[in-house]
C-alpha cells in the first residue's frame, strides 16, 4: 500500500521545529503516489484482457515454429547445401583445381617468356647503357647552366634590390606607416561608437524578448508543461508496468493452458496408445513370432543345413569320383616317405612314481 498522507520531516537537533518549518518544504520522491495508485489497478486490468491472447498465440507460434525448424526446414537446408555442394561447388573446384590453374600457369610462364624475358633484356642491355649517357650529357650541361644562372640571379638581384626593394621600404616607412595609424585610429572610434549604438539596442532587445517571450514560455512550462509532463510520465510507467505484468501473468496462463492440453492429449491419445502397443500389439506380435515366424525361420535353418549336408555329399562323391578316374589313369601314387621332425619331443610330466624310480641308481649286472 502507498501512504498518501505526508509525513513532516524531523527537526535537526538544536533547532526547533518552527524555526525547521520557515525554509523550503521538502519535497517526496513518490509524490504521484495517488495518481499512480488511481491509473495502476485499471490499467493492468485491461493491459491483461489485451495481452492474454497476443500472448498465448506468441506461444503457439513459437511452438509451431520449432517443429517447422526441426521437422521441415533443418532437413530441407541440409538437402538443399548438399544438393548445391554436387552441383556448384564440387563442379566450380574441379573446374578451378583442374582447368583455370593449369591454363593460368601455362598464360604465366607464356607471359613471362614472351614479355618479361624480352623486357628485363632490353632493360639491362639499352635502357641502361642509354641512361647512364644522357645522365653524364645533363650533368654537364646542367653544370654549365647552373654557373651562368648564378651570374644572371646576381645581377637580378642587385637591380631588383635598388629599383624595387629600397622605394618599396621608403614608400612604406614614410607613407603607407603613417597613413594607416590614421585609419586605425578613425576605425577604432567608429567602432566604439558602433559598439555603443548595438549594447543599447541589444538591451532593448534583450528585455523585450525576456518580458515578451521568455517569462511566458517558463509560465506556461513551469504550469502547464511539467504537470502534463509528470502525469503522463506517471501514466506511460504504469502502462510499461502493466505490460511486463500482463506478459509474465500471461505467460503462467499460457504455461497451464499447455500443460492441460498435454494432460488432456496424454491421457486421450498417448495412454491409449501405449497401452494397446502393450496390451494388444506385444501379445499379438509375440504369438505371431512363436506361431509363425519361429516355426518358419527353423524350418529355413534345417533345409539349408540339409542343402549344406547335400553339397557337402556330392562334393565328396565328386572328390572320390576323381580319385578314382585318376588311379586308373595313372595309377597308384608312391606314396611320400614321412619327414623326420627335428624339434625335440618334449618330456612327459613327472609324477611321484616315476620320480621315485628315475632316482634310484641303475644296477649293472
């Protein structure tokens, strides 16, 4: 609650709280207080009615958006960058890496043997020898030059110094010198004058627009403006107030609509569904499995195991069928004498027994 009556501030200590009370009343920070409690409550009212839709179709949207995102637009984007990177930017690098290189560097080495081989040997062998001549010619003329123009600047110089320099110098020292002190004196008078004829009209001026103008708009700014000002500062804050308020109660709103909304379509499509997927389908699908799919995969296990044994038969009626075409062919094989294995056979584990007679000493007859 805002208290609405105003509370007199303490006096200091050692003065009393007449003589506190003759200055300037202290002014409140909330003295809008009235006005800002009279506009909050219908503001906010009304703010709600208006913002609960807005808010709860932002929501929707929202929503509806992300499963545009998830569901449609992410795997279109991803189909559409593969389908570019097949049909632009693998085309574009193996046209790059595979054509425009290779001719750039065949242009290049073209260009060099034909431009800059020529051009570094005309260069080294005409420019230069060339250059270095007309340099030495300029030099020396140059040289020659730079002494008679020493001499003709002399001269120039001597005669620019008596016919112009020294009648300037006399001319401005005896005339011109003179002549503007007058003038300055002349302008700093007028310009006194002036000065004066301008402070008195601008005073004039100055108090005319002040009595005119001035008082007027600080009457109508200190009286009407500010007022108007401070109520409709007080009435856009509460309204700004009203609508973060409004959005954040709307928000809460639009969070339990949605929540009963799952609730709801839990409980009247997915709790069905899972529970015929449970209780219908899974028994179903078991006895399908036992019944019929297990009986038929055991019946395909034994006749490939029987066409396996059926193969194996005639490949081995087939082997013999050979062998025996051969024997009488050719004959009887010798047969291969047996190889002597040379790894030594390992010994045969001691037991006590034959420990016992394998340590008693061998007696010779």
């Amino acid at each position: 609650m805002v208290d609405l009556e105003k509370v007199p501030d303490a006096a200091p200590p050692g003065k009393s709280a007449e003589e506190a009370g003759q200055g300037e009343p202290a002014r409140r920070s909330d003295a809008e207080g009235c006005l800002a409690v009279a506009i909050r409550i219908p503001v906010r009212i009304v703010v709600l009615v208006l913002v609960v839709p807005v808010r709860m179709v932002w929501d929707v949207l929202v929503v509806a958006g992300r499963f545009l995102r998830d569901v449609v637009l992410r795997p279109v984007g991803r189909a559409l960058a593969w389908l570019g990177r097949v049909l632009f930017v693998w085309p574009l690098v193996g046209l790059w890496r595979y054509v425009l290189v290779p001719l750039a560097k065949g242009v290049g080495w073209l260009g060099h043997v034909l431009l800059v081989v020529p051009a570094v040997w005309l260069y080294r062998w005409v420019l230069t020898p060339v250059g270095y001549a007309l340099a030495w010619f300029f030099t020396r003329v140059g040289a020659v030059l730079a002494a008679i123009g020493r001499g003709l600047y002399a001269g120039l110089a001597w005669l620019g110094r008596y016919l112009a320099v020294v009648p300037a110098v006399w001319l401005y020292r005896w005339v011109l010198t003179p002549v503007g002190h007058a003038l300055a004196w002349c302008g700093r008078q007028v310009a006194r004058g002036v000065g004066l004829v301008v402070t008195g009209v601008g005073f004039v001026l100055y108090w005319t627009v002040r009595v005119l103008l001035v008082l007027p708009a600080l009457a109508v700014w200190r009286w009407v403006l500010a007022p108007v000002g401070r109520f409709l500062a007080v009435v856009g804050r509460e309204v700004a107030d009203a609508l973060g308020h409004a959005w954040r109660v709307a928000g809460h709103l639009s969070r339990a609509v949605g929540r009963f909304l799952g609730t709801v379509l839990r409980w009247t499509v997915a709790e069905p569904a899972r529970w015929a997927y449970r209780s219908v389908l899974t028994p179903v699908g078991h006895a399908v499995r036992d019944t019929v799919l297990r009986p038929l995969a055991e019946a395909g296990h034994g006749a490939g195991r029987a066409a396996r044994q059926a193969l194996a038969t005639a490949r081995l009626t087939a082997r013999q069928a050979r062998a025996d075409v051969r024997r009488m062919l050719f004959g009887e094989l010798a047969e291969r004498e047996p190889l002597v294995r040379r790894e030594p056979t390992p010994a045969p584990a001691r037991t006590l027994e034959k420990t016992g007679h394998e340590t008693s000493p061998p007696t010779r007859g």
